[in-house]
C-alpha cells in the first residue's frame, strides 16, 4: 500500500466515479483503475461497487475511508511541519477556522504576517460549525486553528479575546431611531434572517432567543454570514451577526444588545506550535481585541 493509492481511491470515493476522479487527479483512468485494484487485492477485497453509472463504497470501502483519509492529511502536515523547519519553500501555514471568523478576524492578521513574512504562503481551511473544525483539527487539519474555544482539548490553547454579536436592523425599523442597546425580547414578534442547521451560528441565535422567551420567525435562510447583514438591512428580517463581518458601509441600525452578546476565540493546535504557527499567533495576538464586559451574556 502507498500514498497514491491512498489519494486515489479518496479521489474516486469523493467523486464517485473513476473518470472524474482521473480528470480531478489528471491521471490516465487505466492507471487509476489499476491502483485501485492493486489496493483491493493487497486488502483482500472490494473497496467500491461498480454501477453503470459511477461507483460507490462497499462496507470495507466505508471502514476503510476514515483512516485512509487520516493517513493523508497526516503526511501532508507532517511534510509542511518539515518544511517549515528546514525553511524550504519560505514557508506554508495552514490556518483552519471558521468561516466568520475567516471573512471578520484573520484578514487583518494576514496583512500583519504577509508584510512580515512576504515569501510564505497560506492555505485557508473554513467551517461553517465549531464542532466540525475542532474535529478537522484533530483529524490533523491546520498548524494552527482560530475560533470558538474548543470543548474537551487536550493540545495548547492561547486567548485572544473576545467579539461581540451585533442586532443588524432596517432603517425603517421602530427600534432603529432608538439609539440603544436592543434587548433581545424586543425582536420576538420581528421576522429574522437566519442560518442552515448545520451553521454553527444558527444554534447560537436559536439559544439565546429561547433564553429570551421566543423562537425566531424565519424568512430568510442564508449560509453566508456576511449576507446576513445585507439582507437584514434590506428589510427582510432582523438578524445577529459578529460586529467583527459588518459589510463597509451597511445601510442599516447595528445596535448591541442588552446584556451584550460575547464569544472568546482562542488560538488552539494539536501538540506543540509548529515554527510558522507560532509566529503567525505573535500576528494574531497584535491585533486589537475587545475585552469582556462585565455584564455580558457568553456564547459558546
């Protein structure tokens, strides 16, 4: 067994077909299928199914999936971390994160280490759910990961502060010519703009209204945290956003909310911080961070 039909068979797997996956890994398709089925045979039996349309795992196929991609992810962190150590190819960091904290907080710090570090690249890995990036991360995703605190986590973890979540409302709004905190009760008979359930701020927004006595009225569903804001302001429904992701220029009433809303995002990675992830925390804790009010509300 070698890596390539590790990445081969994951290719077809993801695909599910062998003449995508060949045009994915630009590879001939008898030289993929040939390592596929020198893989089966080493393993005693079929991986896939193949259908007159595509293909699809067998049962070992889906026992043999997890680790398969494990072992890849794996030896490319363990070939950054090397490089990274040797300074070969000035250096590749890997940030895992999720996806409002990509688009609110890391372009800044990006800015600070591209002008510090001008020959290193960076590849971005987003989630839209807390829950999926602190399993990526264990799984061996990132040198370094920026977001919520994660629950149960065993490798190094360094605060950085804290955001704060922001009612974003139409001008045309009654609440929007009061200039002050909104409480959240004062929304219960609004229409909102909400997140998928398998957006890690849809929870979120959920929680804390049913702490306030209401279930949000849907009229929007949106995946992009940013066009929350947008469509907010468009009138459409009031929505919750970090201050952190307000569009430039928003026509809209932002106003806090009473007690504050509050998260703390933490810098966090598996065992110890690879030479490039620890300078790109130096970046990170550079920046200006929003402490914690006294009075606020904490949100996971």
């Amino acid at each position: 067994m070698n890596l390539r039909q590790l990445h081969y068979f994951l290719a077809v797997a993801d695909e599910g077909s062998f003449t995508r996956a060949a045009e994915r890994l630009r590879v001939a398709q008898p030289s993929l299928s040939q390592q596929i089925k020198s893989l089966e045979k080493e393993l005693g039996g079929p991986l896939l199914e193949r259908l007159p349309k595509g293909v699809r795992l067998t049962a070992a196929g889906k026992a043999f999936m997890a680790d398969a991609r494990s072992a890849v992810t794996h030896v490319a962190s363990a070939a950054r971390s090397a490089r990274s150590a040797l300074g070969l190819e000035a250096g590749e960091l890997e940030v895992a994160t999720v996806t409002s904290v990509a688009f609110g907080v890391l372009p800044s710090a990006f800015r600070i280490w591209h002008e510090r570090h001008p020959a290193t690249t960076i590849t971005l890995r987003e989630y839209t759910h807390r829950d999926a990036l602190d399993d990526a991360v264990r799984m061996g995703v990132g040198d370094i990961a920026v977001g919520p605190r994660p629950t149960q986590w065993r490798g190094p973890i360094v605060d950085l502060g804290w955001e704060e979540f922001v009612v974003v409302l139409a001008t045309s709004d009654p609440l929007a010519r009061a200039m002050r905190p909104v409480a959240l009760e004062e929304l219960a008979d609004r229409d909102w703009v909400l997140f998928g359930p398998d957006h890690g701020l849809s929870a979120m927004i959920l929680d804390v209204c049913a702490r306030a006595g209401f279930a949000p009225r849907r009229t929007v569903q949106t995946s992009q945290v940013a066009a929350a804001g947008h469509l907010a302001a468009a009138g459409l429904g009031v929505t919750i956003i970090p201050s952190n992701v307000l569009p430039q220029g928003l026509d809209a009433a932002i106003r806090s909310v009473e007690p504050p809303l509050m998260r703390q995002l933490v810098a966090f990675t598996r065992q110890d911080w690879p030479p490039l992830a620890a300078a790109f925390l130096q970046a990170l804790q550079a920046q200006p961070w929003l402490p914690r009010p006294a009075t606020a509300m904490v949100v996971p």
